[in-house]
C-alpha cells in the first residue's frame, strides 16, 4: 500500500479556544471524542507502519530532524484544497514523550499538535491520562479587576486586522463604543513590529498590514466612529482572498470616500503604521487581542458586557449608560494570535 493512502484526509482542526475543561461532564464527554479521533488514527498507524509497540517513542521508524518534519506538515496539510490559499506554519516543535509536540498555526488560530519522529503520523491534541480528580473541579471564580480610575477613561484595543480573535473582540467592542459614546475614548490600535529597513512587518503577511493602513487612514480621514461602522461590516465578510473589492464595497456601504482613503494610505500610510509598531513595542505587546484600559491590561471576559463592566469600573463618575446591560455570548479569554 503507497505512503499517500496512510495521509488520513478528512483531517480536522479544533481551535484550541473552543477546548473548555472545565465541569466533569464536559470534560469527559471532550476525552470521549477525542479517544474516537484518537482510535482512527491510532488503527490506521497499526495496519500501515512498521510500527511492533510503544516504548517511549515509535518502534522501527527513523528519526526526521524537527525542521524537516515541519516542513513535511506543512506541504502536507498545503494539498488540503480547503487549506491551499491559508497561512500554514509551525510555531514551535520540540521532543517530548517519544514525539514532536508542536503548536501549529493555521490562519492565525493555534493548534497544539504532536508528529511521530518519522514524519509519517500527525496527532490532534494529547491527552493526560494521569489526571487528578480535582482537575475536573470547576476552576474557582477569578477576582474582579481594578483599574485606575480617571473622568474620561482611555481604552485601547491592540488587535491585528485579520486576526480571528481580534475581530472577535471588536465585535463584542462595537455595542460598547456605540452606548458610551464620546464619554469614553475606545480606540483600536494594530499590532506591527518594525521589519529594520524603514518598512513594518504584519503576523499574516503584507495584506494585513495595508489593511490596518487603510483602517487607520478611516481614523484619521473620518473618525473613530466612522472605523467602529466600517468594521461592523467588514468583519467576517472581507478574507484574503476577496480583499481587494470587498473593503471599497464595505467602506462605500457606509459612505467612506475609497479613493480619498487610498490618497490617505500612498502618503502617510506607512508613517501611521510605523507610530502602531513604535506603540506596540513600547508596550511590550504581541498578542491579538490585547485591551489596555487605563494603562492596565484586561484580563476578563470578550463580551459586551464584560467589556463596559470594566470600562465603567475605570470612571471617576461613570455615565448613566453603565447601568444599561448588554447581551452577547460568553467568549473564553485564552485565544490570541
């Protein structure tokens, strides 16, 4: 039977976000599906390899360098047809029990994998079958957190355009801005770094980096408020793929003047961008999202009303509209690109 038959092809990916330990019978309902994964994998390695046991590490197989079987992930999972125009990497890769573990990264989104020494056999997430009791527990309430309080709070909201859990944070920011208004100052800011030759470099390519361009020339052209319009419309819709129609439609759509923001971009785009990557490095920030309220991170949950519960929390006399409770679903905090 040739190698190609052994590649399993109905492979699939779960964020690691959406993996919540927490109450026993979630928990052992995830350790359920992941054993049926887990068996699939583990049949067609018996029946294919030259594998005779386990002993620490996969017996009868040669040993690949890391380099080498990341790069043979990578190829891999690029013949996906669902996979071929996605963003494909491998964030870190070391030994550990007799295999590669390593973090895979797929459009932005971490996926904690492990790869048999050989390259043949790649794994979804392990599972530690040495478990406690109490790890099933409900984790304890975390403590509320403090900001410093001042009349007019500074928020700002460190994301990367094309990043999926920061676009989750604007979404769950946009009711917030709209109810407080002027009475807080909601910013987004982006996350660059500076590539050393005058330019800025962007986690998922150039395309995100002339998107944060346009949308910081919507800030400075228009207003913060016109962007939290255009984002509400933009989000989820424009990709990669479609981008260079989709943000003039999206930006029209809410009476944003296109050739004017490409004016913007071609003159002072790169000059905006290098002031985001200077913030970003001052601040020591890198993940997307990061919310600085005050000055201080915020470390809760990614909904409207976690979100206006600690900006509210940061008003020395916080507006009538805090008392206003806003509905949205209950985000984990965890993701980040």
């Amino acid at each position: 039977m040739s190698e190609e038959n052994t590649n399993p092809e109905n492979w699939t990916f779960e964020p690691k976000e959406n993996i919540q330990p927490a109450k026993t019978e979630k928990k052992r309902g995830n350790v359920v599906n992941y054993i049926v994964i887990a068996a699939v994998f583990l049949m067609v390695g018996f029946l294919l390899s030259s594998m005779t046991g386990i002993t620490g590490q996969f017996i009868g197989t040669s040993k690949m360098s890391a380099d080498r079987v990341s790069e043979k992930i990578v190829n891999f999972l690029k013949e996906n047809p669902s996979l071929e125009e996605s963003e494909i990497s491998i964030e870190s890769i070391e030994e550990n029990n007799g295999v590669y573990e390593l973090m895979l990264n797929v459009d932005g989104q971490g996926y904690p994998s492990f790869a048999s020494f050989d390259g043949r056999f790649l794994f979804p997430n392990g599972i530690d079958m040495d478990f406690e009791e109490e790890t099933l527990i409900e984790p304890a309430q975390q403590e509320p957190q403090t900001f410093p309080k001042t009349d007019k709070p500074a928020v700002d909201l460190y994301v990367m355009s094309f990043c999926p859990y920061g676009t989750q944070a604007e979404t769950a920011m946009l009711p917030v801005a709209d109810l407080l208004g002027d009475s807080a100052s909601i910013n987004i800011k982006y996350i660059l770094s500076n590539d050393g030759n005058g330019g800025v470099r962007s986690l998922h390519g150039d395309y995100e980096s002339e998107e944060d361009g346009r949308q910081l020339c919507i800030v400075n052209e228009y207003s913060t408020a016109k962007l939290w319009e255009y984002l509400e419309v933009f989000n989820g819709v424009c990709s990669k793929n479609n981008l260079d129609t989709c943000w003039k439609e999206k930006a029209e759509e809410v009476g944003i003047d296109t050739e004017k923001i490409e004016t913007c971009f071609d003159g002072k785009g790169l000059d905006l961008l290098k002031i985001q990557a200077d913030l970003s490095e001052v601040n020591g920030i890198t993940g997307s999202p990061t919310l600085l309220i005050n000055g201080v991170r915020y470390s809760g949950s990614r909904t409207p009303e976690g979100y206006k519960n600690a900006i509210c929390s940061a008003f020395t006399d916080p507006p009538e509209e805090c008392s206003e409770v806003l509905e949205g679903e209950t985000v984990q905090a965890s993701g980040q690109c």
